[in-house]
C-alpha cells in the first residue's frame, strides 16, 4: 500500500474526474471507480473531513478539471477510473501511470515531488535507463570508488569497536550489514565524516565519468533526456501539485517533443554536496520560436535502507519548474 497521503490524493484525483459532488461521490461510492475496497472508501471519507481535508480538496480539483479540459475528459463522464495502487507494473513501464481512465488516459499523480526516476546507478549511468531495470547489480560504491570505500568501512569498524565484523567491505553478510546499519543509525560519528566525504566525492566523479562516456552521441542524449523526463512513447498527464501551485500537464511523446523542440546540449557533472550527487542540464531550443530553454536536475547517490545496509541507488531530481521543461505542456 502506497503512504496514507499518496493515496488519498491518488483515489481524490480520480474521484474528482466523475463530475460529481464531492459529498454525493463519497456517499454513492460509483462503481466507476473499480479497484476501490470498502476500506479505502472509508479512508476516502475520513480524508475529506480529517487531518487530509486540504490533501484531497487539492487532488479533487485536479480531477475537476481534468474532467472539464479540452485535452482530457471535455465534460464527459467516464465509465471507468483504474487505479494501480501499489502493485507492480509488468514489464517496462515506460509511463509511470497512477490512474488509467476509460482504458486510454494515463495520469500519473505527483504531488509536491520532484523525483523523476530511482534506479541502480549501473541501470542509469552505464545502461542510460535503457530497457528493464532489471537486477541491482554489485555494490556501485565497491565498483567505482573500492579505495575509498574500505577506508571509510575501516573507519566505522574501528570506531564502532565491532572487530567481530568481515575485515572487507565487500565480505560484509547481510546480518553484519544489518549491524551497521542500526549502529549509524544516528549518522557518522565525527572520526569518520572526512573518509565519507572523500568516497561521496570519489563516487560522483566517477559516476559522472562513467556517465558521459556512455552518452556517445547526441542521439543517446537526446533519449537520455527523454528518459529522464519520462517522456515515453505514449502519452499521458501529470495532476498535482507544486510549490508554485496546482500541477496540470500534458506529457508530450519522442514525435511530439521533435516537432516542436531541437536539443542543443546535454551535460552532466559532478557536484559538490554531502553525499555523491551528479548535475546534469539540457539546452533545448523551439523550433519554431528559435528560443533556447535550460533544464536542471541532478542525481543523489545513496544506500537504499541505511549506510552500508542496501545497495546504492540512484534516485534523479527535476530542479527546474515542471511548467519550464519543454514537453510538458500546460493542461488545456
């Protein structure tokens, strides 16, 4: 199950879509809205008057007005709202679709988050996000920085006094991780922050390396920009919210994104920041206005469950405004 707020302003968004009334939606619990327990629609009550109130008021708008816009519903009721929920995609997933209406609108849900994908660093810089993300993959730190690496670990060991622990880093058993991690639990203790600055940055160089080498051409930035930006073959919306506002877009496609815009450059960089983080921006200029457009994001590098517990991820931010990337198009 998805965290209490994620679903409430999913199941809201998709509620507000029927042209109904709130109070009347909740009350009628339509069957347009499949997927739907009796225990959600609980929740679903609770929200609209308890602590989620402002949550679900914000996403019911969304529908709203996805039910009245141009691009979307056009004021026509729809016979079937899906919700994914928090079951797996089979395959590729390609859209990262909450909602599927009537069989054909894709929407994905997104609120007050500028996360665009979280993937092995292997499947993002090595692989550029290409196919199935597929297995994990080793250690990434071990891959790309192993010096540095076993400083740091060499450094906790003694600190924390646990000289029953692997000599290596790369011999630690899960339980041993497991240790680790309950022991860092409150951060690094002080004798060990200047060996994990030196892996953090170690890490993002190498990273970035790896990256740009991978980018051969300008086609592979182009996808990779693409990928980034989940900007896929079918086309779908985002409703949520941002800190600006309410959040109504149009996903373009790879044919759309080309009649209307050219990628210049595309350039990634090593940052310097508290854990291993690498820049990357695009210059995209419209074909038709001749006007150039920079986006910004960047990338942080980091255990999945805890210092030295899951293996690294690579977890890709949007820094600029949503409603500044071209390709994303202002619902209408």
């Amino acid at each position: 199950m998805p965290g209490l707020r994620t679903t409430v302003t999913e199941l809201a968004t998709g509620l507000g879509m029927l042209g109904l009334d709130p109070e009347a939606a909740l009350a009628r619990r339509p069957a347009e809205m499949v997927s739907v327990s009796p225990e959600l629609w609980a929740l679903l009550e609770r929200a609209a008057s308890g602590e989620f109130r402002a949550d679900f008021e914000s996403a019911w708008t969304n529908g709203e007005a996805f039910f009245r816009a141009v691009d979307g519903l056009r004021g026509r009721p729809p016979a079937v709202v899906e919700w994914k929920g928090a079951q797996r995609a089979p395959g590729d997933e390609v859209v990262p679709a909450d909602l599927r209406v009537d069989h054909v609108f894709l929407v994905s849900c997104k609120y007050l988050s500028r996360i665009l994908v979280n993937a092995s660093p292997a499947h993002l810089f090595e692989r550029l996000l290409k196919g199935g993300h597929g297995v994990r993959g080793p250690d990434w730190y071990g891959v790309v920085a192993p010096d540095e690496y076993q400083s740091l670990y060499a450094a906790v060991r003694t600190e924390l006094g646990r000289e029953s622990l692997a000599m290596g880093v790369a011999d630690l058993t899960t339980e041993e991780r497991q240790r680790l991690r309950a022991g860092l639990a409150e951060g690094w203790p002080d004798s060990c922050t200047a060996a994990y600055g030196r892996l953090s940055q170690a890490v993002a160089d190498a990273s970035a390396r790896r990256w740009r080498t991978a980018l051969t051409g300008q086609g592979e930035r182009e996808a990779m920009l693409w990928r980034l930006l989940r900007i896929g073959s079918a086309p779908y919306f985002v409703l949520g919210a941002s800190a600006a506002g309410p959040l109504r877009l149009r996903i373009a496609t790879p044919w759309d994104w080309r009649q209307e815009f050219r990628l210049v450059e595309f350039d990634v960089d090593a940052e310097q920041a508290g854990q291993p983080r690498i820049g990357w921006q695009a210059v995209v200029r419209g074909r038709h206005s001749g006007e150039e457009t920079r986006v910004f994001g960047h990338v942080e590098i980091r255990w999945s469950h805890g210092r030295f517990s899951g293996p690294p991820e690579a977890k890709a931010y949007l820094d600029s405004p949503h409603v500044d990337v071209p390709g994303y198009f202002p619902l209408r």
